[in-house]
C-alpha cells in the first residue's frame, strides 16, 4: 500500500513539473500543429514569430535553416534550391500529414510550407554549391539613373564646338545672299531715274565675303546680332556736278558713310535688315555736294509648317543730277544750282503656302516716289510736285520644287500707278495701269551657281488718250557664282516701264546690269572689279541715254574692325539731248571700322 501511494506521488509530481501544451488545430484536415505563415511551434504548443538573423536564416532549437516558408514567398530545404529542370525527388506518404506542398530535404525530413518536423537540416553541398548568390543590395541601374535625374545636363549654348582643322583643303565657303541692284522692286519708277554710279555704288559698297579670321563678328543685343560699321575717305572727283565737259567744275571729295547690318537669332521666324546712309562733300564745289541713303528691313513669321508671313520695308534717297533730260532743256539744267532731292519709300506683306513641293505665293506693295524743286541760279523755281505719285502692286507666284536645287516659277504682275495731280504741268494725265507676266526658276547647281532668272512681257496702258501704250520684254535675274574658292562672279539685271514728264512721251524702257568679280590675292587682301550698263529709251520722243559705270576697289584687312580701302570710280552718260552728256572720274582711299 506505501508502495502504490510512493508511485502516485511520484507520478502526480512530474505530471505538474512539465508545462501544459496548447496543440493548434491546423486549417487544413489531417495536419495538426500548423502554426502558419511566418510563425513556429513554441515549446509550448502556442504560435510564435520566427526568429531570423541577418543573414536570412531562422533559429530553430539552436539548429540554422534556411528560413522562409513556402506559403510566403521563401521556401526552405534542398526543393526550394531545386533547379526548374531537376526532377522531382519521390517522397513516402506519412499517416496524418498533409501532402500539399511537401519536399523531402537532404537529410531525408519534410520541410516548407506544410511541414511539421522539429527542424529542418541544412543544405548538402551540391545543394550549397547550384544556390543562387545573394542578392546585392541596391539595384543595377541605381547610378544610371540618379545621373540622369539628379545630375543637370550642360547647356548647350555654353558648350563650346571643336572642329578638328582639315590641312590641304581650302575653307568653304559662306553662302552670299543675293542682292538686287536696288532694294526696291523691279518695276519701281525709280529705277530709270538713277545713275549708273549711284546703281554700282549701291550694289558694291556694301561688306563682302572675307575670310572667317578678318570677318566682323558685331554685338550680341538681346535676341539680335548687330553688325555696325563706318567708313572715312578722302580724294578728288573730277565732275561732281554730273554735266557736260564745258561746265564741269573738280574738287577734292570727302565721303562719309555709315551702315548697320542687323538679324534676328530666333528658332523660329526672322527680323532682319540693312540701313546704309553716306554724305559727298565737294569743298571747292559746294552745290555738288549730296546726300545718299537706301535700305531695307524684312520679317518672316511662321505661321505653321507650310505657311510663313513675309513683310518688308524699304527706303531709298538720292539726288537727281543737274543734266537730267526731265529739267525740259539741257540750257536749263545747266544753271541749276543744286542736285534736287529723289525719295523712294515703300512696304510689302504677303503670305507663302506651300502644299508638299507645290508653293504658292501672294504679295501686295506700296511704293511712293517725292522729288524735290530744282533752283537755278538765277532764282527760278522748277516745280516737280506734278511727278510725285503712289505705285499699288499685287504679285502671284507658283512654284514647284523639282529638287531641292531646282524650283521652276511662273509669275503674275499687276499694278497702278496714280499722281498727286490729275495733270502735269503740259496737261496730260499720267496715270496708268500695267501687267506683266514671267517664267523663270531658281536653281542652285552644285553650289557653285546659285541664282534666280525670269523672263517674260509687260504692258502698260494709260489714261489719257495722247499717250501710247507700251509693251516691252521683262527681263530679271541674280547670279552668283564661285568659281573658286577665292574667285566670285555675280550679276544682276532688270527691266521695268519707269516715269517721265517730258511732253510726248508716255514712259521711260529702262534696262540695267551689274557685274562684279572678287578675288582674294591674299586672306586679308581682296579686289573687286565691276561694270554697270544703263539704257533709257522714251517712248514717243527721239531721247536716247546710254551709261557706263566701272569700278575697282581693293579692300586690305588689318584687323576684324580696321580695312584699308581704295576705289576708283569711273561713270559717263551719252543722251541725245544737248548738255545731257557728262563724264565722270572719283578717286578716294579711306578706312572702314567695324567696330
């Protein structure tokens, strides 16, 4: 009896010293003591968090395994190691346990998601040996792509451009912009009322092409590069009155001119424009002396892709000389006293459309012509308001772009022309109407001949019955061509119906031409040499003129902003009007700043 009552105790005793354990019911039948995702059996029999390291293992009972769970993402023994192409280790079904997810480790013990085993052996080393690497923290294009949003990219004004020098070839060279002879159009009254000087001049004093080393590289002003420029020369003119041999009177000449160059550095649209003003003063012949002036300012506006706005102004300004055959009478224009003042100012807007290579091009002008009165030295007055008139003009291009250096046009021309005064001083009424059509094309053949030519006929109607009407060729071209790299050819030409008040006639078929040739002896030397043609014809009177105009200039370069420079200037009219004639020699040498 003490015996049994010993074993009770004893048994009693130890039944207390081991902890109660709560076993929990797994969700899923026949798998007890499930503790789930990310959680192992405490020893109590309670779910507990699993213990892991930094190195990713778990702790299970002081033994390392891989951690994970096959439910989370991680899965744990040599399965979870397995290669997709390994195949599958066969595994015993165990009474009571779950088949789901069951892997069959190194060591023989299930292990993942469902498992039940105390613990979970390490890897073998074949195992060890085909496990990925671990995973290097941060990510691959982490540097990339903080260089890329954190670190600003340069701006590229501010990014100097290197070339790397080519020895042996010459330096390409700057495409020219063609001029016309005059920054007014073609058919302008004021082009029969010029000079050949004044039509040479113009065209040559303007800066030539030099060498990028000699070039003016002008002031950065906003938006805008300006390119100023003032040149001071000093010589002798033999005929600054422009008259015949008998009455004509030298002096020495002093000639002042100033210019500016500006454009607009925009990536869209364009401003830009030349202005040019100079003054001849003849000391020893004081009613020689005379102003000069022309210029022109054009803006493009892109409206859109295929159509840009164009718009231009433009003035001109010049003297008419004292033999002219419009004073009436070579008696009288050999006692004028001074050269009366010529005005020309106008304005142009039109618009482009372009419809893949087809371009279709509209333009309206206004141009206005003012002369000054002629004094003689006897005191008369030659009034010339009955010449002041207004020029409306409409223009209509097509044109059709074969190649980019080949685009044939056609062209449609027509305007009016109205005086201040319903009838001159003789009592005509010189208004009227024209029209002219042209074919020509712009072409640009292997960039060494770039240009545009049109020819075509004008007709011009008038509204008093006493004057003719007046058909005539209509002729226009602009040429460039570089022979050389160091040799330039350019030639322009035109044609136009200009005004005149001389009784009888009912206009002026006047035709002009320039050509001019630069050559480079060195880079900082260049010579220009030129030639002007001029030729009036009055309808419906026997008045003839034929002028010559040539020139040679040589331009040496010290600097960017300091040229010396030399002309000689030659000019000579031949009219069948008596006392017209005149003939004429300017020498000056100078300098020109570009500051």
């Amino acid at each position: 009896m003490r015996r049994a009552v010993a074993v009770l105790a004893f048994a009693l005793a130890s039944t207390n010293a081991v902890a109660q354990r709560f076993d929990a019911t797994s969700p899923v039948t026949g798998q007890p003591d499930n503790p789930g995702v990310g959680q192992d059996t405490a020893p109590n029999g309670l779910p507990a968090l699993r213990q892991r390291v930094p190195d990713g293992f778990s702790r299970d009972e002081g033994r390392a395994s891989p951690g994970g769970d096959a439910t989370g993402g991680d899965q744990t023994g040599g399965d979870s190691l397995r290669s997709p192409l390994s195949p599958p280790i066969p595994t015993q079904a165990q009474p009571g346990l779950s088949q789901l997810d069951t892997r069959v480790n190194s060591g023989g013990q299930r292990t993942s998601g469902g498992t039940t085993a105390p613990r979970n052996l390490a890897p073998s080393a074949l195992l060890r040996t085909r496990a990925a690497p671990p995973r290097r923290l941060g990510s691959a294009t982490h540097r990339i792509t903080q260089e890329i949003t954190q670190v600003p990219a340069p701006a590229l004004r501010l990014t100097p451009i290197i070339q790397q020098p080519v020895v042996g070839v010459p330096l390409p060279q700057a495409a020219t912009p063609l001029r016309p002879i005059l920054p007014l159009l073609a058919i302008s009254p004021a082009l029969g009322l010029l000079t050949p000087g004044f039509i040479l001049g113009t065209d040559l004093a303007r800066p030539i092409p030099t060498d990028p080393a000699y070039a003016p590289i002008g002031y950065q002003i906003g938006s805008f590069t300006v390119l100023p420029s003032f040149s001071q020369s000093i010589g002798y003119d033999s005929n600054p009155d422009q008259t015949t041999r008998q009455l004509e009177k030298g002096s020495a000449a002093l000639r002042t001119e100033g210019a500016v160059d500006f454009q607009s550095n925009w990536s869209s649209s364009s401003l830009g424009g030349s202005l040019r003003g100079s003054y001849l003063e003849t000391p020893q012949n004081e009613a020689a002396s005379r102003p000069a002036a022309d210029g022109v300012v054009r803006m493009r506006i892109d409206a859109n892709r295929d159509l840009h706005i164009d718009a231009e102004g433009r003035f001109l300004v010049d003297t008419q000389r004292t033999s002219s055959p419009n004073f009436l009478a070579g008696a009288v224009a050999s006692t004028a006293t001074s050269r009366p003042l010529l005005a020309v100012y106008g304005a142009s807007l039109g618009a482009t459309e372009t419809f893949n290579r087809l371009s279709v091009t509209l333009r309206g002008s206004v141009d206005r012509s003012e002369f000054d009165n002629a004094r003689l030295s006897d005191g008369t007055i030659i009034n010339q308001s009955d010449r002041n008139l207004n020029q409306y003009s409409l223009q209509l291009r097509t044109a059709y772009e074969v190649s980019p250096d080949f685009s044939p046009f056609i062209d449609l021309l027509g305007d009016t022309r109205v005086y201040d005064l319903r009838r001159d001083l003789s009592g005509v009424q010189r208004d009227s109407d024209g029209i002219a059509f042209a074919v020509g094309a712009s072409f640009g053949l292997a960039r060494t001949l770039t240009g545009e030519v049109s020819a075509g006929i004008q007709h011009r109607t008038y509204v008093d019955a006493t004057l003719r009407d007046i058909n005539a060729p209509l002729v226009n071209a602009a040429l460039v061509w570089s022979a050389s790299p160091l040799t330039t050819v350019r030639l322009t030409a035109a044609t136009g119906v200009t005004e005149t008040t001389i009784p009888g006639s009912s206009g002026i078929l006047t035709d002009v031409g320039t050509l001019e040739v630069q050559h480079d002896l060195l880079r900082n030397l260049s010579l220009v040499v030129g030639g002007s043609f001029l030729r009036n014809v009055y309808q419906g009177s026997t008045i003839r003129e034929n002028g010559y105009s040539a020139t040679a200039r040589l331009d040496y370069h010290l600097t960017r902003w300091l040229t010396l420079r030399g002309t000689y200037i030659f000019q000579q009219i031949n009219s069948t009007v008596v006392g017209s004639s005149f003939s004429e020699n300017t020498f000056l040498f100078g300098v020109r700043v570009n500051p």
